[in-house]
C-alpha cells in the first residue's frame, strides 16, 4: 500500500511559533507499539532481549487495543508536550486530567479502527464508564514507564537532546524549508506546505498553532504526523543515532588526555562527542552526578567546555579547544 501524502499548511504566524520538544510520555506509547511490531525492532534487539521478562510480565492488551496498525489512536492518550523538556510526571498528569466525555469520543473513534473493539470486554467498559478508563489507561502507561522506559531515560534523553540541538542549528543554517526535508527523506516542503508521506490522509492548516518537531527512539522507521484540533499540530521523526544507542561505548580516552588532566576529567571530556547533561554522562560513564558535575565545572572554567539551558536541563558540550585537546573527533553532521 502507497503511502498517502499528509499535508500540514503554514502561516506566516507558524514559522514563529515552531519548536522542538522531547516526550517521555511519547517515548512510553511509543515502546508499547514496538513490542508489538517486529518491524520495529531492529535497532532496539539488545534492549528488547534485555526487557524481555519484565515486558511479559505487562498486560499490554488493553493499550494495544488503541494502536491500530492504520488508523487513529487516542489523542488524549499521547498528547503533544507540554514544553521542551516535560517531566513524565507532569505529563501523566496531564493525561489524567482528561475530560472523560472527550476521551470517551476519541477513544470510540480509535476502537472504531479495529473490527469488533468497540463491542470488546475493553471496549464496551470503556464507553460505559469513561472516567474508569481514563484512570485504567493512565495507570496502564506508568507502569510501562517504570517497568521498560524510565531505567533507561538517561540514555534516552541524552540522544534526544543531542538531535534537537543538531536540528536547531541546522534550521538556524538552511531554515525550515530547507530542515525538514534532511530530517526525513518522507517530508516535502513547497510554498508553505509540508507533506508528509503517512499511511493515512490528514490535510490541517496550522492558523497560527505552529508546529512541534519532536523526535523519537522508538517511532522508527516511521515517522507521523499527528493530532487533530484542538491539539497543537506535531511532526514525530526518528531520532539521529539510533542505531549506536544500545552499544556499550569503548573506553577511548586518550593516554595524554589522562596524565594531562586526570582519569575522571579526561573520560568526561572524552565523552561529550555529541552535547550531554550531567545526568546523561554520569549514566554513560558509571560516575556518581556529583563527580562528574564538579569535572565539568572545572573544564568549563578552563574553557574546554561551553553550557547552556534547554528547558530545565543543561546540555554541555566541548569548545573547538576541548575538541583539539581530546583528540577525538565530533561526531559527522
């Protein structure tokens, strides 16, 4: 089946309200498909074989029963982020403050994808009593969250931010029109326009919304464009550098590196290829946060380092002198 291209209209308005944004939420619902397609499951191997026992012990059945494999899955559900940066928390409770009556017409409209769910043991509770279902659903994806995603969102996050800070300079460079289309080889940009080649048809003028580019580990290899008014318009991609996430990094910190300013400094140093938060390098490198916090505060003073604010996370990321002193070279653009 030939994809049907999706079409997202911009307005003069749109261009200036166009931001990125990471969802834990997201990244959640998103795993919950995977496990579902085998499609999807290439890059991820490792991490599947490694969840596999705590995956089983999940009864996934009733979220999988809003993930058809074409057609509408619940807004309400996966909405757009709340900001660039939202915590899981604040996101699920957004979730479960869902107007009942509205869950329950988004819900009716997705069941209403799959032969025979709406009239389901699921289906039928649901429409019965919407307010236990959005409180069974909301309970359903946190333990997702605790069971499969959250050990692991350090790792995540760290290569979400490091995509949208390489996408942030390339719109500064080339602009959205000339972004979009080197995110994915399935965006089009002409007049305005974006299209969107997606296995279902969806036509939406942003009127002054704008758009949020979100990226994604475990969307690939799709990408979607999503949400219905009066939800702000989203473009999901898969995030860069997929396919090293779940390989184990060498130790390749440089022998001179080391005796010229110590092990725990070097192997910090060493590390920031792509910009990361003290979280992030603490998880990759086995540190205590506290020692790896007091490394970067001396190589920023030392100007090896540069750090700036993204949402409530601060990425770090080397100086072309901490990039000529590491002897290791950045990652391609």
């Amino acid at each position: 089946m030939c994809p049907i291209p999706s079409r997202l209209h911009f307005g003069e308005d749109d261009f200036l309200r166009c931001r990125f944004a990471i969802s834990p939420l997201w990244e959640t619902q998103e795993v919950v498909r995977t496990l579902k397609r085998p499609d999807r499951h290439g890059y991820h191997a490792p991490w599947l074989r490694r969840v596999r026992t705590a995956a089983a012990g999940l009864d996934l059945t009733p979220l999988w029963l809003l993930m058809p494999r074409r057609g509408h899955s619940p807004d309400w559900l996966g909405p757009p982020p709340l900001g660039p940066a939202a915590t899981f928390e604040e996101e699920i409770a957004a979730v479960r403050a869902s107007d009942p009556a509205s869950a329950r017409a988004d819900t009716a409209k997705s069941l209403a994808s799959t032969p025979g769910a709406l009239e389901s043991a699921h289906g039928r509770a649901w429409m019965r009593d919407p307010v236990r279902m959005v409180r069974e659903l909301s309970d359903a994806m946190e333990e997702v969250w605790h069971t499969l995603v959250a050990p692991d969102w350090p790792r995540l996050r760290a290569l979400l931010e490091a995509d949208v800070t390489f996408h942030s300079r390339r719109l500064a460079e080339v602009g959205l029109g000339g972004l979009l289309p080197e995110i994915s080889r399935r965006f089009g940009w002409d007049a305005g326009t974006l299209t969107v080649e997606h296995r279902g048809e969806h036509e939406r003028r942003l009127e002054g919304q704008g758009l949020v580019l979100m990226p994604s580990v475990f969307i690939w290899p799709d990408v979607v464009s999503t949400y219905d008014p009066p939800w702000q318009p989203t473009l999901a991609y898969p995030a860069r550098g997929i396919g090293g996430l779940w390989t184990e990094p060498d130790d390749r910190t440089p022998d001179s590196l080391v005796r010229l300013l110590g092990r725990g400094r070097a192997a910090v140093l060493a590390a920031l290829d792509e910009p990361a938060t003290t979280t992030a390098l603490a998880h990759r490198l086995g540190l205590a946060p506290s020692s790896v916090s007091a490394h970067l505060t001396v190589l920023r003073d030392a100007g090896l380092l540069t750090a700036r604010r993204y949402g409530h996370q601060v990425l770090y990321e080397r100086t072309p002198l901490g990039i000529a002193l590491s002897g290791v070279a950045p990652a391609p653009r």
